[in-house]
C-alpha cells in the first residue's frame, strides 16, 4: 500500500480554521454511514437503524425507572441480546432480538455477590466498563451509578443461543426457545466468550461448585459445563484467539490452551515482559512484542521469526482488529507494520505520546496521543515520515471512537450523561465538524 500525500501543516491548519461555528445535525454529517447498528438512547431504549440515523426500528422502550444494564451481539452481529431491571430487588429480565423481533426471553434474580460476602458492583447502565466488540459507550459511570447486581451475559460462538448468570448459577436459553436450561450451579460474576474460540472466561467471586474464587475457563458440554483454573488468564489480561486455540501474555511467557484441551502451554519466552500479543488468522500466526523485538510464529509449531527489531524497547503496539497496519511504539519513534506484506516504515515521534492508531477505509492513517488534558489526533504521512496535527477541539477527558466505515472519528466526553456535542473528523474532507448529540448513549455494529 502506497502512503498517502497529505497537505502541508500550514495549509491544513488553515483549512481547519474555516469549520463551521454551529452544531451540525447527526443524519447530515453522517449521511454517507450507511452500515446497520443497535444504538443505544440516553434512556437506554434500544433502536435499530442505519449509523446515518435517517430512519430506525425500536427494538425496546423501557417501562417506569426499568434500564438496560448490559448488551450483547452475537458474534455473527445478527442478533442482539440485553439484560433489564428496575432495582437490585427487581427480577431481571433477558431480552433477544433476531429475525425481525424483539421477545421477552426469561425473568430471573441476579446474583449479587455483596450478600455472599463478596463486593462486587457494577454500573446500572452500560458504559465505558462493558466489553465493546464494535462500537462505542459514551457514559462514565460515577459512583452513584454502582448496583449489587452482576450482569453475566454472553452469546455461544455461533450465535444461536445466549449463557446467563443468575442466583442458582449458569443457564442457557435458545434464541428459538422459551425454555432455559440450567448449564451449571457455579455462580458467576462476569463472563466473556473468548472470540472466536469456543471457550470462555469466567470470573468467580464466590465459593461456590467445589471452586475458590478466581478466574476460570468453561468448556461448554452436552450437558453440564466444565471450569478448568485459568492459570494466570484474567479479565484485564493481554490474550487473543482463533477458532482453535487461545494465547494470553504470563510476564515473559506466551501461554496457550486448545479448545479441546484446557492444559496450558508455554509458546514462547522473552526476557522481558510481552507488551502486546494478535492472533492473525489470515497468516496462521500468532505474533507478540517484547523488549525490543516483535516476532511471530505459526499456530500450529515451529520456530519464532523476528519481523521487527527496534533500538529502544517497545512499549505499545497499536492497531485496530480490522486494520492492516499495526504501529509499535519505541521510545522516539513510531515503526509501522503492513501485516499482510511486512512493509516497514519508521517515523519520528518526537514528544508524542500515542494511545490508538485508526485506520480508514482508503489507507489513511491517524494517531491518537495524549494531551495536556485533552486527546490530539495526528495524521501518519508515511511517504514524508512525518506526523501532521489535525488541530482537533479541546475535549478534556475525551476519547476516539471510529465510525462504523472507519471513514470518521467521533471524539466525545464520556460522563454519567451523554455529551451534548461531538466532534467529528472526516479522512475524506480533512476536516473537523461539531455535531449535535440526537440522544445516543453508545452503539454497536449489526451485519448487513
């Protein structure tokens, strides 16, 4: 892929300069995003429309004081799934939506591990503490957002049914069904499904089932699902995965588990901790960076490569699961990585500091890099080896979310209510664009 040729920094700055003074509307700055999502309201009702907002299809209305807590879509993004109460005391009820319709698929008591002696909350709306698989939360939950109850929820990996936590343990229900079966009695406080791999991640906060509290992998059986110690795996670990196989970073050590086989393996060891790890299903690798060096090698044995070397320790990789290029940070520089051909390129990064790289549709590269209080957002001339500031607004505390296109960047405030404004950068027109909020409190990406 050929670098792009960007405007000379004076020119640009000037061309920022003329934005227009007024708040634009969501459906006129957004017209050309036509990708299908589950927008989520600032009252946490749930709609189905294109990004573009022209026209949506109401998939819930909450009843008085009711809020969605959490929301999933399945890994094949055709349906979507979501967890409402009214109060800790309330049941809590499981919705589906698929085929056209929502349904009210089971009432249940959540679990709530303060009354087992163990303290656990969570915000009652979704957040920027959810797990986001393609989307965005624009709410910061303060401490008076915190509830007991835990909102386990989590698709199967083919999408055709949901795993839910409740008082009395796991259970299961089919998207085509209105009867729940009872998977196991260990009680669960999160649960992630490790993507694509037909495994997941349970967080077990209470003695519970012949298990000590910690983290854990379930195997989905038959009948009752199994829980094998994680060995070092966690929540907050580094960890990728493809459909047969998932790696997390242990300290120095790549570790693995199979899914058909729970027992950890050491794949490779570093002299420094690993600071990042991908699984590339396209190259049938996995690749990880530590110390100086990023390095891959194939899933299925052999030995490791060295695609990168760098003359100071590498800190961050950076890079979007959809993107081809990835940016290892180290030190001064920046060196970026095409993973489909191992094109390298080195630029100077001089005092920035970067936290995200976003990638357009046509090739287009951003950075994203820490302020003074406020995020920047910096092009990536990579036939020049330079960095040109896009100049954004001062947003204090604000993040970068990618439209569904990847086209724009939506930078937002994240607070306990949605921000009134947005700012929008468009790759296409070099150019900023304050946007008025119609009432979103996040999003995720559907399929077609």
């Amino acid at each position: 892929m050929s670098g792009r040729a960007w405007p000379a920094p004076v020119a640009l700055a000037v061309a920022l300069a003329a934005a227009p003074a007024g708040a634009a509307e969501w459906s006129e700055v957004f017209a050309a995003e036509s990708d299908t999502v589950v927008f989520i309201g600032a009252g946490t009702e749930l709609w189905r429309a294109p990004f573009h907002l022209a026209t949506r299809e109401t998939l819930w209305n909450p009843s008085p004081g009711e809020r969605v807590a959490r929301l999933r879509v399945s890994p094949d993004r055709r349906r979507v799934a979501w967890l409402t109460r009214v109060q800790d005391t309330d049941t809590t009820r499981l919705w589906l939506y698929g085929g056209g319709r929502s349904r009210l698929a089971a009432r249940f008591f959540s679990l709530q591990p303060l009354l087992r002696g163990a303290p656990n909350f969570e915000p009652v709306v979704p957040s920027i503490q959810d797990e986001v698989v393609d989307g965005a939360r624009l709410i910061a939950p303060n401490p008076t957002m915190l509830r007991r109850s835990s909102n386990t929820l989590a698709w199967t990996p083919e999408g055709s049914a949901v795993v839910f936590g409740y008082d009395g343990g796991l259970a299961t229900i089919s998207a085509d069904s209105v009867a729940a079966l009872e998977v196991s009695s260990v009680l669960v406080t999160d649960m992630l499904l490790l993507d694509p791999a037909p495994v997941y991640l349970a967080d077990v906060t209470v003695v519970t089932g012949g298990l000590e509290i910690g983290a854990y992998l379930v195997y989905p059986t038959r009948e009752r699902w199994r829980f094998f110690r994680a060995s070092g795996l966690g929540l907050a670990s580094r960890w990728s995965a493809d459909f047969a196989t998932i790696w997390w970073a242990s300290g120095r050590d790549l570790r693995a588990v199979r899914a058909h086989d729970p027992t950890p393996t050491v794949e490779a060891r570093e002299s420094e901790d690993l600071v990042w790890l991908e699984a590339q299903p396209e190259r049938r690798t996995i690749a990880w960076a530590a110390d100086r060096r990023l390095a891959r090698k194939p899933v299925d044995g052999g030995d490791a490569e060295r695609v990168l070397e760098t003359t100071k320790p590498i800190t961050a990789v950076l890079g979007g699961p959809r993107g081809r290029w990835r940016a290892a940070v180290a030190g001064d520089s920046l060196h970026l990585w095409d993973r489909l051909d191992d094109a390298l390129t080195a630029v100077p990064l001089g005092k920035v500091e970067p936290v995200a790289l976003f990638e357009s549709p046509d090739g287009a590269l951003a950075l994203a890099a820490e302020g003074d209080g406020a995020p920047r957002l910096l092009l990536v001339d990579r036939a020049a080896r330079a960095l040109v500031d896009t100049q954004p607004p001062r947003v204090r505390g604000g993040r970068f979310y990618p439209s569904p296109s990847g086209a724009r960047l939506i930078l937002a405030d994240p607070a306990a209510a949605p921000p009134r404004k947005l700012q929008v950068y468009d790759f296409a027109g070099a150019r900023w664009v304050e946007v008025s909020n119609p009432g979103l409190a996040g999003w995720e990406r559907l399929g077609p």
